[in-house]
C-alpha cells in the first residue's frame, strides 16, 4: 500500500463511530442556530415571549431554554447544547448511607492493600460485614461501581501495582535540542558479549560499555569500553574521548570511517546514579563549563534517545561469538561463555566500526537524516571548545582520597609515592592532602599541594612495574590469607590461657601481701623463684652474690 492510500485507510479507520451520535449533533446544531439568532435579536435583555417563541420551535419549556442559554454563553459550542443522556444522573446514589459506609470500609480497609485481594473476595467481605450488622447486601454491581469510581492510578498505588502506574502515566515531554553539542546524554550499560583474556583465552565475563550522544544530531560522541564497573573514571574517559579529535584514536585501532564531532557540550543529561549524583563530579563539570542535568526518578522517557541508542548497539552485539542476548529465554541453551571468541581490544574496534562506520551513516528514523550528514550541516556554526588543560580536565573526574604527606611520602593502597615537589611541604602542613588516582595504573598519582596544584608523584621505587587497583587489592588479598594461613591457631590459644593463669595466679597471690602491708622485694628468695635474673630491678651479680 502506498504511503498515501495508508494514510487515507489510517484516517478512515479514526473516523469509524464518529456517526453514532448524529442525531444529537444535528439537533445541537439546531439549538446552537436558534439561540444565537435570539442573542443576536435581543442582545441588552430577553424578554419572555421571544423566549417561548423559540422554545416553542425548539419544542421545549421555557425554563429547559433557558438552562441551554446559560450553557451556551458558558461555553459557547454546539458541544454544550448537545442533547443530555437519558437514565439516571451521573453520579446519583440509591443506597442508604449504613450500606454505603460498609462499602467505603470494605473498600479502604480490605481491597486497596498490597495484598491485591480480587473483586470476588471484597464483595464477599462486603456481604459479611452487612450481616454482622443486620443489613441487607448490596448487589455486586453496586460494589464494582463503588470501585470504578475511585480514580485507576489511586487504586494502583495503594494496592502497589506498578503495571497499571506505568501504564497509565503520561510521557509527554521528551527531551530536545535546538542545536548541536547543546545537550549530551551519557549513560552505561552492560554489554551482552562475553569477552575472552587475550593471554588465556579464558572467558572474562561482561565488561561495562559508557556511551554519550549528541541529542541533536544524535551522533555518538564518545564511548569508554572496560571491565569495571561504572564510575567517574568511566565517564572521565568517555568525555575525554567525546570531546577531543579522534582522528589519531581511530588511526591507532586502523578504523578507516570518519567521526568528526568534538568539543564540550554544553550540559550533560544524566540518570540519578551515584557516579553522576557525585560532588566532585558536579563539580568537575562545572569547572570545565558544563551543565548538569538530572533525569527525574521513574521518567525513563526523558533519557529516551540514549536507551535507544543503547538498544540499537546492543542489537547488533548480539550477533557476536559469546553474546548473552537479552536474558535466558533468548539465549535457549547457547553456551555464551563456550562460544566467547573476542577480546575487549577487538570487541572495542567492533563497537567503534558499528558506530562510525554504520550508525552514523545510516537514515535517524527521527531525524529522517544520516546523524553524519546533520553534523556536517551545522559544523561549521558550531564553536570548538575544548577544555584549557586536557591533563588538569582528565584529574578533576578521577577518584579521590585524602592522605597525611609524610616524610617518606604519600601512602596509598599499600604503596608508597614520592615526588621532589613535596619536599617543601613535609613537616609544614598539617591537614591531609587530596590524592587523585587511576585505577587503570598505579604507577602515579596526582596529589594537591597547599597552593591548589596538582603534582604528579610516582614510585617511591622506580623498578616496580605498574599495576592496576585490582591487582593491588588481589595481592592484598592473597597477602593476608597467607599471613592467615600461617598463624598456628591451637598455639594462640594455648598462649591466651597460659597468659590468663598467670594473671589469676598472680592476683591471688598478691592479695595477702597487699592486706598485711608487706614490701614483695622483702622475700626475694620466695617471688623470684625460676625468674631469677630476669627482673631488671634486681641484677644478675647481686642476686648471686645475696645466695
């Protein structure tokens, strides 16, 4: 079917049952025809037999017409004159106030519970409680109206129903741009590919991928690929990579497609986790000039663009060796961990070609445009800003602790870091220092002086070869389970209570002396005993010389 004749059977379709009330509309039409002929003839004031001129045209009493003219100048629409349905007036109750009290009880007190109790249990526990009060039940229909009257999303946050809560709340807005670089948004996700160890070959499980989009052009600005969890770092390392030329970045992992945006955005749209809700990360970007801006908890509509991103790039990860897919049902028994055959430097270099190579080529369903073809339209207005000192940029999102300087240096997850810069700080400052790290290579750390600059401190020993936080806190581990392992357990035991008979022994020697006032050095011969000699007080020589 062309586009067209879809549109055509669309707008068909939507006008199926508008016939059904034409009576009432033509007759409306009728009224609204007579009463603004009226209005138009007396406009100062009505007088009573122009009005049962009309109503008698109209077939109705003078003081039905009269209600139709109030409507009228209230809302002045045909709508408003519109015929009212027949039957009992909306909202008009027969039943006496004891029974509707029960009902109201039953209702707030039984059915809108966590529990979900179904319609059949309250009208029985309606019908219950009207014979323990000698009342008459009423009819189950009378109870569902009751029920039906009380607003959907109500009944679904007291009974908890977070189904019918997200279906039936509005997600209108949505968020834009009105030019590139504008807004950024930034979230992680973890990718459905096991990848392998490049020296064994082992399974190394799923690593974490950071990406950021660009919400105008909805080109892809940066991504971070690694096996940590997310952090600051991870989105220190995908800013950088979104904000700087990627010309060499591409060149290095020999991707012959082009990614020509860069520069800073002006805000950077974010979900509410920890790593984004962070101090030193608000403040991070707003040294660098950038815009924090939160997603609100339970509006996922609002980071839409980048869930879709992420789902697209997902999609396409799911035809790799190893991929988990969505979840177990897909998977079906595929051994993704047997079948893991890429190594995150490759599946990085994959991820890449997918986006620049693929992604920003292809037609935006939004934007009915490649997003490359939108940025290069608008690249030449957009100014270039990049950050004043790409090192001091790149330290302000990495993780922090503080530390006291010492003479000897900075000690840090159980390494010691010394530069000559701080030799003119030991000694003269007293609070702790700020100490910012890679987790990726210990190797350095960037510590604050006093006058706000950070210097870079290295190895107190410059032969170790760099490590990462988690091989620091693994040799940690190994360290201490050794140290565990090579404690004689019976032997500390058997000193504890050895040392606790000494102590009651002596206590109760001691007791007798202390009541009769007696110096314990009087009795030398009694209180040294085997410990002769060992008493500093008392020397080697005189003791002999004494016996």
């Amino acid at each position: 079917m062309r586009e067209r004749d879809k549109v055509s059977a669309d707008e068909e379709a939507g006008d199926a049952g508008v016939g059904d009330d034409e009576p009432d509309w033509d007759e409306a039409c009728r009224r609204e025809e007579a009463i603004r002929d009226l209005l138009r003839r007396h406009p100062q004031r009505l007088t009573h037999a122009a009005v049962d001129d009309v109503a008698g045209q109209l077939g109705m009493s003078r003081a039905s017409l009269y209600r139709l003219i109030r409507r009228f100048r209230a809302g002045g629409t045909v709508t408003a004159l519109m015929p009212s349905p027949e039957g009992r007036p909306k909202g008009l109750r027969l039943l006496d106030a004891k029974r509707e009290a029960v009902i109201r009880q039953a209702l707030n007190e039984f059915y809108l519970k966590p529990t979900k109790p179904s319609f059949a249990r309250l009208a029985h526990e309606v019908r219950t409680r009207c014979h323990q009060q000698g009342l008459q039940p009423p009819n189950w229909r009378t109870i569902k109206q009751r029920l039906t009257e009380i607003d959907l999303r109500t009944r679904a946050r007291r009974r908890g129903d977070a189904a019918v809560l997200k279906a039936t709340e509005a997600t209108p807005g949505r968020y834009t741009a009105a030019r590139p670089l504008e807004v950024v948004q930034i979230d992680h996700t973890k990718v459905d590919v096991i990848v392998v160890d490049e020296e064994t070959g082992k399974p190394g499980g799923r690593p974490w991928l950071t990406l950021a989009m660009d919400v105008f052009t909805r080109m892809v600005t940066g991504f971070y690929l690694t096996m940590d969890a997310p952090s600051r770092l991870s989105i220190s390392l995908c800013l950088l990579h979104a904000t700087y030329d990627k010309s060499a970045w591409l060149r290095e992992r020999d991707i012959d497609a082009a990614w020509p945006i860069a520069g800073l955005p002006e805000a950077l749209h974010a979900d509410n986790g920890a790593d984004f809700r962070s101090r030193a990360f608000v403040r991070a970007c707003r040294d660098a000039g950038i815009k924090t801006i939160w997603r609100k908890p339970g509006t996922p509509h609002y980071g839409g663009h980048i869930e879709r991103l992420i789902g697209t790039q997902m999609g396409a990860l799911h035809l790799l060796p190893g991929t988990t897919f969505s979840g177990p049902e897909e998977r079906a028994g595929y051994d993704s961990g047997g079948e893991a055959r890429l190594t995150l430097r490759e599946l990085e270099r994959f991820i890449a070609w997918e986006i620049a190579g693929r992604y920003h080529q292809v037609v935006h369903s939004a934007l009915r445009r490649p997003p490359v073809a939108v940025w290069r339209e608008h690249e030449g207005a957009t100014p270039l800003r990049l950050p004043a000192d790409r090192m001091a940029f790149w330290v302000s999102f990495l993780p922090e602790q503080e530390r006291t300087l010492r003479p000897d240096g900075i000690h840090l997850h159980g390494l010691r870091y010394w530069s000559p810069a701080l030799a003119a700080d030991v000694g003269r400052q007293s609070d702790k220092l700020l100490v910012k790290y890679d987790p990726r290579d210990l190797s350095r750390v960037f510590v604050r002086r006093p006058t706000g600059a950070f210097v870079e401190a290295r190895y107190s020993d410059l032969t170790l070869p760099s490590i990462t936080l988690a091989e620091a806190r693994a040799a940690s581990r190994a360290l201490h389970a050794k140290g565990r392992r090579e404690v004689d357990t019976r032997t500390l035991v058997r000193t504890a209570m050895a040392q606790r008979a000494i102590v009651e022994d002596a206590t109760k020697r001691d007791r007798p002396a202390r009541r009769t006032g007696a110096n314990p050095a009087d009795s030398a011969d009694n209180t040294l005993g085997s410990l002769r000699g060992v008493d500093s007080r008392v020397p080697v020589a005189s003791v002999e010389d004494q016996t």
